[in-house]
C-alpha cells in the first residue's frame, strides 16, 4: 500500500532589489542542506551577473544553481531528478512566465518545499510576473525592504536610474537601487509596460 503524500510547502521571499531576497533564499537552503534535506536551485539564465552554475547575493553570498532557459527548461532539468530532491529553490523567478505556477502547485502536492525569491514590483511599481500569484498561493510571504538611498528609510521600490530603454539590465550596479515611498520616481514611459508585455513577464 502506498502512503498518502503529505503536501510540501509554497515560500515566496519578495521585495525591491538589494532587500536580501537571495541572502535569504541561501540562508535557507543552507539550512536545508545542514538538516539533511536534499536541495536543488534554480535561476532564469536571464540572470548573467554572477556565474551561470550557482546563484548569488550581494553580499557575495553564493548556492549552486542550475541555470535554465523558461520553464519547460525548468521542468526537464528537475523532474528526472524529482525523487532525489526535498527542497527546490528558485531565484529571479519573476522572469519566468505564468507557467512556472502550476508547476509549483503540482510539485507542493508531490510533498516537495518550494522556496521561491523574486522582485514583486517592475521599476514601474507594476506587478512582476508571476510573483503576485505565487505571493497568493503560497504557505508563507518574506516581504522584505532594503535601504532607500536617498535618504535611508525602508524601501519598497527599485528604481531605474538614467534613461536606458533596455529591459535586461539585470543587477548591473548604478542602474538600480533602492527607494522609498517618498523618493521613488517611476519611468512615466508606457514604451516600457509594452516591453514587459512581449517578454510576458
Ligand atoms: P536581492 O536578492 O533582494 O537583490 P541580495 O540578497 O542580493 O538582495 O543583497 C542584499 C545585500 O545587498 C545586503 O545584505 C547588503 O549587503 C547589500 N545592499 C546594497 N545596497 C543595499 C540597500 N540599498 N539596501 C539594503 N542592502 C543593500
Ligand atoms: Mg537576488
């Protein structure tokens, strides 16, 4: 007779750039790992700051990471491997489409943990991909703040900073950072909900 599977676990970790989400997200893979849980993590290859086989903080914080292309991508990488696996993580996950949910939902009923970091907000303070839905489904939500860098309060928002027309700016330092409610100045700039639009993110 086979058991019931007990369902696992949906933990999303949000907020703005530089708040800590992917310090977090190693933290508790570390943590996994020193219980004996068997980790795998992911990240979008859209994420090219670091090296392509772990993902990083930045603080220099660093966990191996298989990178992958979209979800699909995802899904080949980890289900030959899924028996093997306790707890799957995911960083920059608001780059990948609205696929990537029912994939969490199938693999939560397969008994797995799923920590999933992502931005929750565009540097247009708009909803980022996936993450607001998997923000509802889930178990639990880190919303976490970084520093404003104007004048030091608690940030909500990433800011883009200069006039780059270009989407995939990712982590590049003085292209971004962190605001608050105050001091954030979204891009008053449709051109750009519209390129969000063609990647579906
Ligand atoms: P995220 O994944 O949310 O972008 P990281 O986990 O990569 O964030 O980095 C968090 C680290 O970034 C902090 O511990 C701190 O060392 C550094 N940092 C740089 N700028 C800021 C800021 N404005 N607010 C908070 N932390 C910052
Ligand atoms: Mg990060």
């Amino acid at each position: 007779m086979t058991l019931p599977v007990i369902p696992g676990r949906i933990e999303v970790i949000t907020g703005p750039m530089f708040s800590g989400k992917s310090e977090e997200l190693i933290r508790r893979l570390k943590r996994a790992r020193i219980a004996r849980q068997r980790v795998a993590c992911y990240k979008p290859d859209i994420d090219l700051r670091y090296h392509r086989t772990s993902i990083a903080s930045h603080s220099s914080q660093t966990h191996e990471a298989c990178t992958v292309t979209n979800v699909e991508h995802l899904k080949a990488e980890l289900l030959p491997q899924l028996h093997e696996v306790d707890v799957i993580g995911i960083d920059e996950a608001q780059f990948f489409d609205a696929t990537i949910i029912p994939l969490i939902v199938e693999l939560v009923h397969l008994g797995k943990r799923i920590l999933i970091a992502g931005l929750d907000t565009t540097f247009n303070a708009e909803p980022f991909g996936p993450i607001p839905a998997l923000m509802a489904i889930s178990d639990e939500v880190t919303k976490l703040s970084a520093v404003c860098m104007v004048c030091g309060a608690p940030a909500i928002h990433t800011q883009r900073l200069g006039q780059s027309q270009e989407l995939v700016l990712v982590g590049a330092a003085g292209i971004y950072e962190a605001r608050c409610r105050t001091h954030f100045e979204p891009f008053a700039d449709d051109q750009h909900t519209e390129q969000l639009e063609l990647l579906s993110i």
